[in-house]
C-alpha cells in the first residue's frame, strides 16, 4: 500500500477548496466581498442579452456543458450488463441448457466513475461560465473599439487633409518668396508623415471592423453610436480583504480544483478497475430426460497483471494537478492584482484628463494657421502645435479606449462582467 505525504499547507488548500467545490457545484457563482460596483446603461444591459443568448460561442458552449451532464449521467449506470447463454448439442442424447451470469462490479467502478464524472461536470459548468464571460467582453470591446478606431481614422484623415492644405500654401509662399527651400522641404516631409499615419489608422480600422463583423455577422447592424456614446460610470475598485478565499470562487481556479478533485478520484477508479470482479452464472435445462442444474463462480486472478502501473499513474498524474494547481492559484492571483492596480491607473488618469477640459481643435488649428500665415509664427513651430494639438486628441481617444479595455477586463477576471450587466437570466442557463 502507497501512501502520499502532501504539506499540511496543501492540506488545507485542498479542504478549502473541496468546500468550496461543494458550494459552487449547481454552476454560477456570485464573486463576494468585492467593490459594488454600479451598473450599466439598460440599453448596453439590453443589447448584451438579445445578443448573447443566441450566439454560436454561446451556443457551443452550452452544448459543451451539457455533453458533461451527460456523461455524467451516464457514469451512475451499472458497469456490467447479465449475460444470457443458451446451449443445445443433439447426439445419441439432446442436451439444451440455458445460462444467466452476472459479473458484480466488486471494486464499485460505478460509484468511482459518478464522482470523477461530478467533478469534471463541475469544471465544465465553471468553464461554461467562464466562456459566456469572455463572449461578453469580446462583444463590447469589439463594439467599442471600432467605435474608437473610427474616431481615430477620421482625426487622421483631418489631419492629412491639413498637412495637404499646409503643404499647398507652403509651395505658394516659397514661389512669392516668403518662404524658404528648408521650410518647404520641412512642410513636404510633415505632408509625406501624414500620409504615412493615415494609412496605417486606416489600416487598423479595417482590422476593427472585420474583427466585429466576425463576432457580431456580416448581416448584423446596430446603432453603434448611440451604445458607444451612453456614459458609463468607471466605479472604483478595491481587491477583497481576503483575497485568497475570494480567488477560490473564480470560475479559473474552480476548474483547476474540479480537475485536481477528479484526478484524485481516478486513483481509486483505477483500484477498483484493478479489483478482481467475481462472476456468478446459472444453468439450468435437460439432459434427456434428465434435468440439469448448475451453478459457476469464476474470479479473475489478477497474477501476471496486477494494474499497479495504472494505479501509480494516476497517482502521479493526481500529484502533478495539485502542484499545478497551486501555480494557478499564485497566476491568477498576480493577474487580479495587477488588472486591478491597471484599472485603478487608467481611470485616475482619465479623471485627470476629464477635468483639464479640452478646448475646440478646430479654432486653435485655425488660430495657428492665421499666425503662421502671417508671420507671427514660424514654420517648425507651426508644425510642432499642430503636432501637439492633433496628438493630444488622439491620446484622448487611445486612453479611452485603454480605460475602456482595462475596465472590461477587469470585470471579466474577477467574474463581474454578467453581475454589472444584470445578465441574471443567462448566466442561469
């Protein structure tokens, strides 16, 4: 008999989590102890749920979860069927005998199966859930990045458009003599720059857009500006105070402990698949006139194969899991923290960005443009403010949509997404 000597560290770990394993085994699960959060938009709440509940990543994932109950229903039937025998032989003597055996399932494979299969059903309703959360963050950030992505191409092409008039007006003032080779060829470059920049935002649009059209449909259409414009509150978030429990109810460690909880079981699946099942057999029937009744016991004698290369395996495969588990648990619980202190940057720097307040673009582009034509502001520096000035708008939008990624992001990993989006009827599907 082997023993497994495991730190009382992971002792505990493992109890903890089978606790919680219990708690959580009916499917989703309510993270606690976190920032409230407010909710969204019911317009952006209402769009997510006509959409979600009919999604073919939705779709397949329900039926992923539903293979699981399956197989777990499955699990609870007998391992051996009864087995019918009938014999007649016709000599100088008619002999016709009939036969019943069962094999009994001595080392309860049935029961071991049930609970491997209850453990994996736990780890599929965890990763149902974790797939419907990531459907939704790749619906609204699709949503919002093209949105953004669109703002950013239409700066661009208004910034192409202005270097396109500067560079004209630049060829006039060289020929009438106000302004210099240097300025012009400098005017040229700033024109040539802009080309260059366009092309490429209006290359990553395209890629926006496709990366919408796969998740939404070719034939799907929104009010795109209307969702994308609706306020939504960025709430402050705070981790746990005990982080470590609150890391346990996440749908990614539930399905690292599902898992290590089934490899553990599967040690004593494959004892009793070693177990030497008996088979008791029946015969009754005629020999002649002669009546005939039998009774057989047969036992496999587990001698030139004794499975113990089976059993070890899962032992090691179960040790294996439990080590990784931990990894996990310490991954996961450097990702929350560190998208949780991202998040927290972003919106400060949003705040910040919100309260200086953004002048009009257009009438300090046109207030440069009459003080460079007038002389009251050289080349280089015209070029710099409206280098500045166009950057600083488009920092705007690219922080938006860091804020808006960050915030998305974190909501997911932290099992909030459904819970902000009030999406209780399809996460209890």
């Amino acid at each position: 008999m082997y023993f497994i000597k495991i730190p009382k560290v992971h002792v505990i770990f493992l109890w903890l989590s089978i606790v919680l394993l219990v708690s959580v085994s009916g499917g989703y699960v309510q993270a606690t102890n976190i920032s409230t959060i407010q909710s969204a938009p019911k317009e952006l709440q209402n769009f997510i749920r006509q959409i979600v509940s009919t999604h073919p990543r939705f779709l397949a994932a329900q039926a992923e979860r539903d293979t699981a109950m399956s197989v777990y229903n499955a699990s609870d039937n007998a391992v051996y069927n009864p087995e019918l025998e009938i014999n007649s032989e016709k000599t100088n003597i008619k002999t016709t005998t009939y036969g019943l055996s069962q094999t009994i399932d001595w080392g309860d494979q049935r029961g071991a199966k049930t609970i491997v299969s209850k453990h994996k059903l736990d780890a599929a309703q965890a990763i149902f859930q974790q797939k419907r959360q990531q459907l939704i963050h790749d619906l609204l950030f699709s949503l919002k990045d093209l949105h953004n992505k669109s703002r950013l191409a239409e700066l661009s092409t208004q910034r192409l458009k202005l270097m396109q008039d500067f560079y004209t007006l630049a060829k006039q003032r060289h020929i009438a003599g106000d302004l210099n080779q240097v300025e012009l060829d400098l005017a040229q470059l700033a024109y040539s720059e802009s080309i260059l920049k366009n092309a490429q935002i209006s290359s990553d649009k395209i890629l926006a857009e496709q990366a919408y059209i796969a998740i939404y449909g070719p034939n799907f259409e929104i009010e795109q500006q209307k969702l994308t414009n609706l306020p939504i509150n960025f709430s402050e978030v705070t981790l746990p105070s005990d982080l470590d429990s609150f890391l346990l109810t996440l749908p990614q460690m539930r399905i690292v402990r599902a898992n290590v909880a089934a490899r553990k079981i599967t040690i004593d699946l494959r004892k009793s698949e070693s177990s030497a099942d008996p088979t008791i057999a029946i015969r009754g029937g005629k020999e002649g006139q002669e009546s005939l009744v039998g009774v057989t016991l047969s036992i496999p004698l587990n001698i030139r194969n004794t499975f113990s290369a089976e059993i070890d395996t899962a032992r090691q495969e179960y040790l294996q899991a439990e080590q990784l588990s931990q990894q996990a648990w310490r991954d996961l619980r450097r990702d929350i923290t560190t998208q949780t202190r991202y998040y927290q940057l972003m919106r400060n720097a949003w705040i910040q960005w919100q309260q200086r307040g953004q002048k009009s673009m257009d009438s300090q582009l046109e207030l440069l443009k009459k003080m460079w034509r007038s002389g009251d502001l050289s080349t280089t520096d015209y070029l710099v403010q409206i280098k500045q000035n166009l950057d600083t708008r488009s920092a705007g939008i690219k922080l938006q949509t860091t804020l808006w990624s960050s915030w998305l992001t974190w909501l997911q990993s932290t099992a909030q997404i459904e819970s902000w989006l009030q999406l209780t009827s399809i996460r209890n599907q």
